[in-house]
C-alpha cells in the first residue's frame, strides 16, 4: 500500500483535513496526532475500516478501541445514556486527555470497536489537528495508538512512519505530541467509577470534581475481555528486555556491573538525577527531572524508541514516584517491562 504522507503547515492544513476526512469516510485508515499520542483512525461505525486497524498494527482482536468525537453532542448518537458524574468529567476536562466509557446503543457502532463489549471509551481531544480533521470528516472514529502493537507509542510523525509506512492509507505529521502518555480511562459505567489506565489526568484530578473512584485496576488474566487498552497485553515495548530498578545509586550500578559483567550490553534509562550519579555509559538516556515528571513522560516513549537503534541487550529503567502522572509513567514502564523488577529490598 502506498502511504499518503502529509506535513502540516497553516496554509495546508484546511486541503489536508478534506483528503483525510475523505479516506476515512471512504473506509481507509489516518494517523494523526493527538495532545497525547499520534492514533490511527477509521471510521467507527465501519466494521471494514476497523479491522484495517487490527491488521495494520497487528493487534489482538479482543483488544478494544477508543472512539474520537469533534463535539460533545455527537456521544448522544452512539451511548445509551451519560452518567452524571460522566457528565461532569465531560464539562471538566473535555476537550482533553481523558477517555470515558459509556454504555452503548446496539447497533450504532461496528461491533470490532468494542470487542463485542456492551460499552465504549470515548474522547475528545485536545490537539487542534485532531479536532480538524474529525470536525472534517463528521463521523465518531476509532483511534488507538498509530504504532506496531506492543512497541512504545509513536509521539512525532517519524515515528508512526517508522511502524505503519504502507501499512495504512495515510498519515498527518504535525511535529511531536504534548503530554506524550496515553489518556485517562475511567469507566463511568459503575456506580463508583474506576481507572482503568493512568494517564494525562490524574486521580486526584478527577477526584477533585467527582469525589472518590476505585484507583487503577489490576490487569486482567488471559482469559478476560479488557474494557480498555492497555490492560491484558505487554505494551510498550522496545526490542531488548526492560527490567525496573527500584533502589539507590550504588544499588542501581552494582545491577549494571553485574549485567556487564555477564556480556550484556545494558541501556540505561534514568531520571536526570540519577544519570548524574552513575558512572559513564554508551548507552544513558536520560528522561529529565524527577521534580519535573510531565518532562519524564513527554520523553519516556522517544526514549524507549531511541534504544531500538542501538546494540543493548538489556535496559534498566529507574523507578519513579507514583504521584500525579508519574503513575502513569509507572503503568507504561511496568508494561514494558511485563512486570520484571530488581529491588533493593529484596536484595539486602
């Protein structure tokens, strides 16, 4: 498939919109950016459409998808009904990183969207592009992330190229995105709304102006449907194995020796802090400030991605705080690393 690959600029972006919205309506596949990650769309009420999704980032089917709307009315044409505190949340931080799950209508949405599910995450988002281009195109579209499925999400044109070049009709390049990390899901459709994926929003955010909701839920088993993306499969993912480290300097750098010492050729991605305190390294990258995490995850999936052109054998990633979007930081490196740590705790 050859790829329609479009740069945006002021004077463009009005004819770019039009040959995108065109595609999407005609059932092809966009990636465009988004203030959060660059997503690739098809057309939600499309079953055809969507599946080019699946297959052109080679993603479980069960694994569900998030619709993308211009204008908050157009929800009402797809949900049974939205909640207060949905509503709330809606009035708060819509436009924005935040995705809501909704009970569903039958029959107003291709069925592979949800997974089959009887609900479905909706969003809004922020970036202007986005908000163009689906203004444009007046249909609800489905939009995960525009990269191969299990690799870090793609923040900048290049990196969607990099993935689904000739995989997908077409793709917008609007430099890189602003908060770099996946939305906020939360799932509006208990009687206590639940976090399903920490993101842009913080819990204490959303708790700020709809009271108390259950925190990230765990990951599901195998045999489970996810409500959302992100949790039942590894995501996130560069090619040589991530292992988090939880402990001080010198624990972190004995790990580092020892991986050495055993033939590995370690990458090593820490804080800016912490990079200072380690010794020399071929391969440190360094993701900023500890004081400054939104800068951490506006870097970690560039970062991650940047190990791919690299000889590492193993990656050592520093663990930070849960507290704000460091728990999302967390949520995204814990993926990447399927769940693999060295604690200090545990070694003393």
């Amino acid at each position: 498939m050859k790829t329609k690959i479009w740069q945006i600029t002021k004077e463009s972006e009005i004819q770019i919109y039009l040959e995108a919205a065109k595609m999407l309506q005609a059932g092809e596949t966009v990636a465009f950016p988004t203030e959060t990650v660059y997503g690739i769309g098809a057309d939600a009420t499309n079953e055809a459409a969507v599946a080019k999704i699946y297959e052109a980032k080679g993603r479980p089917s069960d694994n569900p998808l998030i619709v993308h709307i211009a204008d908050q009315a157009q929800v009402h044409s797809f949900v049974k009904e939205i909640p207060p505190n949905a509503k709330k949340l809606m009035k708060q931080f819509w436009p924005g990183p935040l995705t809501i799950i909704l009970p569903l209508q039958a029959n107003r949405l291709a069925r592979n969207v949800t997974a089959g599910l009887d609900s479905v995450g909706v969003r809004m988002p922020e970036h202007p592009v986005a908000l163009g281009l689906l203004a444009v195109a007046g249909i609800p579209v489905a939009a995960p992330s525009a990269n191969r499925s299990g690799k870090p999400s793609p923040t900048s044109g290049e990196h969607v190229e990099e993935d689904l070049n000739g995989r997908i009709a077409g793709i917008i390049s609007a430099g890189k995105t602003g908060v770099g990390l996946e939305s906020t899901v939360i799932d509006c459709t208990l009687e206590v709304p639940a976090i399903l994926r920490p993101g842009g929003v913080s819990q204490a955010e959303i708790e700020a102006v709809i009271g108390p909701v259950i925190s990230e839920v765990q990951p599901l088993e195998q045999k489970e449907a996810p409500k959302a993306p992100g949790m039942k499969y590894t995501h996130y993912a560069p090619k040589a194995p991530v292992v988090i480290i939880e402990g001080d300097a010198t624990f972190f750098q004995q790990q580092i020796d020892n991986a050495k010492a055993r033939g590995e050729e370690v990458g090593i991605l820490v804080s800016d802090e912490l990079s200072k305190q380690l010794g020399a390294s071929t391969h440190k990258l360094a993701l900023g400030s500890r004081e400054h995490l939104e800068e951490v995850a506006y870097q970690l999936y560039q970062q991650l991605r940047n190990f791919d052109h690299t000889s590492v054998t193993i990656i050592y990633a520093e663990a930070f705080a849960k507290e704000g979007i460091g728990t999302a930081i967390m949520n995204r490196l814990d993926k990447a690393a399927g769940g693999h740590y060295m604690r200090q705790s545990e070694e003393d």
